[in-house]
C-alpha cells in the first residue's frame, strides 16, 4: 500500500479543509487507506495530556461505545487518554482516520493499525511534507485545527484550564461547529464557553 498525495486542487481534496482553514488550508496532504471513510461523518476526538480519573473512566465507556455501535472517529491520538481509545477503537470493525502531527512514512506504521489498513477500515492521513520528520508543539495544534475541520462534531473529554487544548476548543466554537464534552465539574469551564453536554451519538 502506498502513501498517495492529494493536491488542493484535485476532486478528492476535501472541501471542509477550505472552509474551515481557508488560507491555511494545506496545499497537499497525505494518506494511506481508503479514502471513503472521509464520508462516514466521522466525530473527532480530543483530550488533554492530563486526564481527570473520573473523566478517564467515562473515556474507555465513550470509546467502547463508538467501537460498539461502528461509529467513524478521527483523531491525532496523540495524548495518552486518546492513544488508549485508538488501541480499543483497532479493535472494533468501525472506520477510524489517524492524523499525524508529522510526515506520514509506510516505514514504522504500528503492527496494530496492519489489519485495519488491509481491511480498508483505517485511514492514516497528514498535512506535513518530507521536511516535517518529527511533532512539535506547533504542528500538533495545527494537525488538531485539521482533525477538527474533517470532523462532522468535535468531543473533547477534558481541556485543561488555560492549556492548548482549551484554546483549540474556542477555535473550534468559533467555527460554530458542534462541540460535545461529559457533564461533569471538571469541564464546567468547558461548558460555559459553549461546549454542549454529551448525550450520546447514535
């Protein structure tokens, strides 16, 4: 399977990237395995690097949930919360879309995300070149604005108060697009700047 380079000008790029990110919309971007997940409405899915316990429990309850029901997820899975939920989400048979903060190389690729990819039900995709060889801070933020211009909703199980994630969140409200988190104390920051409350999604 080889990585293939969509142009911004070609029929596959997607046009929620141009809406979104207008001017920053990357000129090309990356990926490996099958394209059409991009029409399953997939939800993103966020979390801070720091993870309240209560709030982690009713993460692994989400994740299941979504692998339970054939949900479509995208994410950096990048935060430890998110990297549990990408090793139960390999194990479901819904489609999942990986986006990475760096290069996208057929080298390296996770023994785990090998079946998924055959099956056609895993997409990997990036916005960096070559040049791109590692994550940064600033990739990162720019790969979550990605996720979230992909994402039909957005779900974020905590931001931290004052961290990046909670800044990505106001970008996310001001694009007026959905944004879901767990009613609970811990994200009553959260809701407040707009976020609604989750209520299930199927």
């Amino acid at each position: 399977m080889n990585i293939e380079t969509i142009h911004i000008a070609d029929p596959a790029y997607p046009a929620t990237l141009r809406r979104y990110l207008g001017d920053r919309a990357p000129k090309r971007i990356f990926s490996l395995g099958s394209l059409d997940i991009l029409q399953q409405l997939p939800l993103g899915l966020f979390c801070s690097v720091k993870c309240p316990g209560g709030l982690i429990l009713k993460t692994y309850d989400l994740a299941r949930e979504l692998r339970d029901k054939g949900a479509a997820v995208i994410s950096g899975f990048h935060s430890p919360m998110e990297k549990e939920c990408l090793s139960l989400l390999l194990r479901g048979n819904q489609p999942v879309i990986w986006c990475l903060a760096k290069r996208l190389k057929t080298r390296g690729v996770p023994k785990e995300c090998t079946g998924p990819l055959a099956e056609g039900r895993l997409l990997l995709f990036s916005p960096f070149g070559e040049t791109v060889k590692r994550a940064t801070e600033e990739t990162a933020f720019f790969r979550n604005e990605f996720v979230a211009a992909l994402a039909d909703r957005v779900f974020v199980a905590h931001a931290a108060r004052g961290g990046k994630t909670e800044a990505f969140c106001r970008k996310v409200l001001d694009w007026r697009k959905p944004l879901l988190t767990f009613d609970a104390p811990d994200n009553a920051a959260l809701i407040a700047m707009g976020a609604q409350t989750y209520s299930g999604f199927l």
